[in-house]
C-alpha cells in the first residue's frame, strides 16, 4: 500500500492517504500529551506498542461483532484503516472514578460506581475538550440523535467486551476514550485503543499500566505499556 500525503497530524498518530481513496494509513508516534498538550514528551518505541496493542484490540472487538476502521497491521507503526469521517466528540466510559470525574466531583480515586457511566467531550483543542451533552450534539449538530443513540449503544457493548478481554489478562479496565466516524451511512469505531486512550489497573496490585504514569510522572512508562503489550499478544 502506497503511502502518499499527510492529511492530518494529532498529538500522538498521523494520517495519509493511500493509492486507494477509501483506505488511510495510522501513523503512531512516540509523542505522550497530557491535559491539553500543556505537558509534552516522548515515551520511547510507545508508536510501536500502541500500534500492536491497538490491532489486538481491534481484531478482538471485530470477532466481537463491533464494526470498526481497522484493516491491518502494516508495520511497526503503521496500521491501514477505513477512511471516515469522525464525529468530534470523545466518548468516555468510566467503571470505576479516576482523573476528572475524580476532579468533578472530588470523588476518590478507584470509586467503583454503581453501573458504567458515559460522558462526551468535544473534540475543540482550543476550548480543552469540554464536557458536552446529547442536547448540545443535537443543538449544534454535532451529530443525528440516531448517531448518538448508536454510539452510545455501541461505546457500553465495547465496554463489556473489553472489561472481559482485560480481566482475562488480569487487568480491570476503569475507564477509556472511544472516538467513532461515519462510513458508508454507518456509525464505526475509529482512532485507537491503547494505553495512551484507557486506564488499566493490574488486578490485585492495583499497579497503573497506562499513560496516567506519564501523566502523574510516575515513572516506568514505558514498562507499564510492555507489560500490556506482553499480556495481549501471549
Ligand atoms: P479523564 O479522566 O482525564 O477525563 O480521562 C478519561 C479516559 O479517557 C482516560 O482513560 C484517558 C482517556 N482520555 C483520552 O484518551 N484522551 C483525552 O484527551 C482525555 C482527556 C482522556
Ligand atoms: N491526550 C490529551 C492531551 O494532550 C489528554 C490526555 O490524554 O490526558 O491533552
């Protein structure tokens, strides 16, 4: 697959186009940001990890019966996908409390909470990603009141497949971010799953696993993602 032009470049993945108009390329870096890219750095061969740990994720949830953009592995840091269009909103799952809903509500970390929980964010870098509702994706038309019907339909049948996929490897995944895009008429998993995208806490320990020891500057970074990436592909 031919890699041409760079059409979008976020914090941590690129994009290009291919010779085939329906099919990109996902680029992922080793750049790690936090809080609205106002802490920068690097954690090393991370694009390398996410890439694998992401295409594991992607093949299980397709096995699942979750429609998503992925198509196939490439290379080390290279994924080929499905070229849509994303609907500008992170969606958010939460098993337990963590990060900001912990800052929302002055909640203690590891709350388990009765039943997972959905927030979406707008996808808008100069306003931080604010916390919105489906009456403001409806008011601003971010998106149909089907599509976000099926997002959240489709972001809590991801979430109970991944909880079981996670436990099996004795991690309890506490909380991630989904982003989706519109295909063919059709709502699909887009981006990435990883560590960088979800909280994972080793079962028992309660060790961190994911991209909260760069947030926090916890150190072992990048231990914790080969830890993941060891249990996922074994
Ligand atoms: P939060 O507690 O900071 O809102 O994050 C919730 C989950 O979403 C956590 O697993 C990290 C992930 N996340 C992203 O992947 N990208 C983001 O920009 C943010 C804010 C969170
Ligand atoms: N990646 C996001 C940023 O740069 C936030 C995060 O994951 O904490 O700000």
């Amino acid at each position: 697959m031919e890699k041409r032009q760079k059409i979008y470049e976020g914090k941590a993945k690129i994009l290009y186009t291919t010779d085939d108009p329906g099919l990109l390329i996902q680029y992922f870096k080793d750049d790690a940001t936090a809080f609205n890219a106002q802490k920068k750095g690097t954690i090393a061969e991370k694009g390398i990890m996410n890439n694998r740990i992401a295409t594991k994720i992607f093949e299980y949830l397709g096995r699942e019966g979750v429609k998503t953009h992925f198509v196939k592995l490439l290379s080390d840091r290279e994924m080929l996908v499905k070229r849509v269009e994303i609907v500008p909103v992170e969606v958010i799952v939460r098993n337990r409390a963590a990060g900001s809903l912990c800052r929302m509500l002055a909640l203690p970390e590891g709350l388990e909470l009765d039943g997972p929980t959905l927030e979406f964010c707008y996808k808008k870098d100069e306003l931080g990603d604010p916390l919105i509702n489906e009456y403001h994706i409806r008011a601003l038309k971010i998106a149909t009141d089907e599509e976000v019907g099926k997002i959240t339909k489709m972001a809590f049948g991801i979430n109970e497949a991944l909880k079981k996929f996670f436990l099996k490897l004795n991690i309890e995944l506490i909380d991630f971010k989904l982003e989706f895009g519109r295909h063919q008429g059709h709502i699909i998993l887009a981006d990435e799953i990883s560590p960088d995208t979800c909280r994972l806490w080793e079962v028992g320990t309660g060790k961190k696993l994911d991209k909260d020891r760069f947030r926090r500057d916890m150190g072992n970074i990048e231990e914790a993602y080969q830890e993941v990436l060891r249990r996922v592909t074994r």
